[in-house]
C-alpha cells in the first residue's frame, strides 16, 4: 500500500481533480494538509485531514516578500512535522498542489528522501516567481494535464525528463451510468426538455460573464434564421439581475434558460445539440464538462484559448471561431445548425476520440506508472 501526503494551500480546488484522486485513492492511502479544511470535506479518500498555515498568500509583492520572509520559520517548523508523519503514516510520497507548498515541502522533502511530484494544473500562473520556481523543481516530477502546459513548461527552462502528461480524463463508466438513467426518461416528462428544438449549452463560471453576454448577443442574431432556437445557460453565475436584464433587453426570455449550478450534467446535456466553451482560461473542470459534453455525441465550439485546440480538431469534432465578436460566434453555430448531417458526424467524431484518449482509466494508469 502506497501512502500518499496530498498538500494543498488554495482556497479553490478543483472537483474533477478531487475525484481523480477519489479513483486513485482506491489502490492508495491518502494524508492531506490542507488551507481550507471545508472544501477538502469533499475528499472522502483522505485518511487523515490537517489544515496548517502556508504562509501568506503569493498575490502580489507585500504578500511575495512576507512569504519569503518567514520561509526559514517555515522550513523549521515543517521539517520535524513532516518527519514526523513520514515515521507515523509511513508517508514516502508527496503531492504538491499550488506554488507555496512546492516552494515549503520540497526541499524537506529532498532531506527527508520522500518523492515529490508538483501538480501542474492548466489555469495556474506559472510566471509567477518563475525562477525561484526552477530552482526548488530540481527534485521535483511535475505533472501536467494537456501538450500545451508540457511545452509551456520547457520552454520556461523546466528539464523536460522531470515533465510528465497523463493527460485529461473523464470518467466514462460514471457519465454510461448516468446517461442510461437519464435517458430511461421520457424527454415529454422532462419540465426542461427541449425536444424537437435546436439547443446551444454552455456553461457560465465566475469569469465568464463577457463571453457569455457575447453568446446571448449571438443567440439574438440566431433566432432570426433558427426558429426553434434554444439556449440554456448552466452554472454559478446565472442568477445576476443584469443578466435577466440583457435578456429581457435582447428579446430572448422564451429563448433563453438559465438553470444555476446542476450536479447531473449528463440529464442536460441528453437535450443538447451543441455545447459551448465560454471560459478564457480554462481550469480542468471547464476541459473536463467539454469532454463530458463529445462523450454524449455533442460537437463543440470554442475559442482559441489556452488548452481548449487540444480537445476541439478543427472541422472534426466542433470548431474554434477565431473572432471573439457575436456575429462571427452566431455564425458558427448558424452553419453547424444547417447541417445535420455534418453535425452529426461531428459529434461521432468527439465521441470516439474522448473514449480513445480521454478515459479517466487511463489516465489513472499514466499516474500510477509515474508515481510508482
């Protein structure tokens, strides 16, 4: 049995990466020190839960120099905590999350001969503190998730034998046994059901908002040529008053549904004829709803943002409209609409490659060949 110490400072984690962790922790024992005690909650594979103090946070240059002022403090202080885990847990590997804890637990780590490995997730800043960065990598494996963040990565001056994808995942046995439930359903039964209409979704985060008011003004020019258009708008950041107030403004209150937050995506996205990319910067729980969404057969439309050309094959499995402007995105999805036929195969397309390369299996099979 391998015991694993999983730290992690940021208030926000992601929850695809919680579950990934879910899934490893079936073949591991998991330890986690932690900043936020509440969200990690979540985390039912961690055996053992500690919220310790990293320091302050890294958000601009008073809080970079009180970091590096009470590093020394820090170091002390971990140093025989660490050792002590290490003896009583047994603990031979680290995980480090966000840049802190690398910066703390890795040079202990290297004294204490205990692996570490730095999480590399896509939406981080990498820039910051870049050099001071390189300099504690050195006993360090990092793991990234897409091509782009490996590349990213090397060209920054990282040694390309300590970089290692596994990839993105989702895990498809979770999205079959979802959808079989759903899809038992009959769609008349379904309050929200958007039967014999063509349906755009997307999900809405906090940073999304401009790009979703770009969608909406898109969806204004789309009903003119689409009759039995529909929108539904999914996620945290829908219930805004200005938001229903641009709605009302462009005409579309009978075209447009906003649904918050759902647990069960898979039940939407059975309505769906297409799904949309709105994030800027997308984090794994954007990639990873946009591989759920090719995994039901939907073709995808985003822009040319980081990591997103990894998962959209130009003409393939969706497309990238290249001019962030609502005319150019209304006529994206206008001419997916116009061909059903094409659409269709688009979807196929997606399907097989999330299920060729995206399989969360698979995934946890590249982790556990890297982590031993």
């Amino acid at each position: 049995m391998k015991n694993i110490l999983l730290i992690n400072s940021a208030k926000k984690f992601e929850q695809s990466l919680l579950d990934m962790f879910g899934d490893l922790g079936k073949d591991n024992s998991f330890f986690s020190w932690v900043g936020d005690r509440d969200y990690w909650q979540q985390f039912n594979a961690a055996g053992k839960l500690k919220k310790i103090f990293f320091g302050p946070e890294l958000k601009n240059f008073f809080g970079v120099a009180s970091f590096l002022s009470l590093l020394p403090f820090l170091w002390l202080g971990y140093l025989w905590l660490l050792s002590s885990w290490k003896r009583s847990e047994q603990i031979d590997k680290i995980l480090c999350v966000d840049l802190r804890e690398k910066i703390i637990f890795t040079p202990l780590a290297r004294i204490l001969r205990i692996k570490v490995y730095w999480l590399e997730l896509p939406e981080r800043n990498r820039r910051q503190l870049k050099k001071m960065r390189r300099l504690f990598s050195s006993p360090a494996k990092l793991i990234v998730f897409t091509p782009q963040d490996a590349e990213d990565l090397a060209k920054d001056g990282f040694k390309k034998e300590k970089i290692h994808n596994i990839s993105l995942g989702v895990n498809l046995q979770s999205v079959e046994r979802q959808d079989n439930l759903f899809s038992s359903l009959a769609k008349a039964d379904k309050p929200y059901s958007f039967y014999k209409n063509f349906t755009v979704g997307a999900w809405c985060g906090s940073g999304d908002r401009r790009r979703l008011e770009i969608l909406l003004q898109s969806a204004k020019a789309c009903v003119n040529l689409i009759p039995n258009f529909r929108l539904v708008v999914i996620g945290q950041d829908t219930s805004s008053g200005n938001l229903n107030w641009l709605i009302k403004k462009l005409g579309l209150e009978r075209r447009v549904w906003l649904v918050g937050e759902q647990k069960n995506l898979i039940q939407w996205f059975a309505d769906l004829d297409l799904y949309v990319v709105l994030a800027e910067n997308p984090g794994l729980n954007d990639l990873e709803r946009a591989l759920m969404a090719a995994s039901r057969g939907l073709p995808l439309l985003g822009f040319p943002t980081r990591n997103l050309t990894d998962i959209i094959i130009e003409g393939q499995n969706g497309f990238i409209c290249e001019d962030d402007r609502a005319e150019a995105l209304a006529q994206k999805i206008i001419a997916i609409e116009a061909d059903e036929r094409a659409r269709k195969k688009m979807g196929a397309n997606g399907q097989q490659l999330v299920y060729r390369n995206f399989d969360r299996q698979k995934q946890l099979q590249r982790l556990r060949e890297i982590i031993g």
